[in-house]
C-alpha cells in the first residue's frame, strides 16, 4: 500500500506515549495486533490481486483464441461462397 512512513510514525508515537506514561499498555494493548491483522490481510489482498492478473490474462487469451477461431471460418465460408457463384 505504501504507507511505510505512516506505520513508522505510528510506532514512534506508540513507543513515546507508553514510554512517558500516558498509555497503559495493559490497557490498550489490543492496537499492535489490530497493526499486526492490518498487515496480514494487505499481504492477503497482494496474493489475490496477483492471482486476479493471472486469471484476467488468461481469460484474455482463451476469448481472444475462441473469438478469432469463428471470424476465420466465417470468412472462409463467404470465400467459398464467392467461389462457387
């Protein structure tokens, strides 16, 4: 996603404000694993675009093979046509 320096300042942060007191750790230590979940999941949606790409192009290459397949008889069949008038 690209949010690397937004993560880093989050940790500062996060370290600063536990560090002086301000929050308890005990208390709102839930926020690193919702950081933790947030990563797995964007590592999840990297893994399914990827495999959406590969699907796409290969949908792309069968209705272009299948596509071009009737053209082709078509217009050998009207070639034939012209031939037997």
């Amino acid at each position: 996603m690209g949010m690397k320096k937004t993560m880093q300042q989050f940790q500062v942060e996060w370290h600063t404000l536990s560090s002086s007191g301000r929050i308890k750790t005990n208390e709102s230590g839930y926020l690193p694993d919702v950081v933790k979940h947030n990563e797995e999941l964007s590592e999840k949606l990297k893994l399914l675009e990827s495999d959406v790409d590969r699907y796409r192009k290969s949908a792309e290459y069968f209705f272009q093979r299948s596509s071009t397949k009737p053209r082709i008889f078509f217009i050998l069949e009207k070639h034939e046509k012209n031939l037997l008038k």
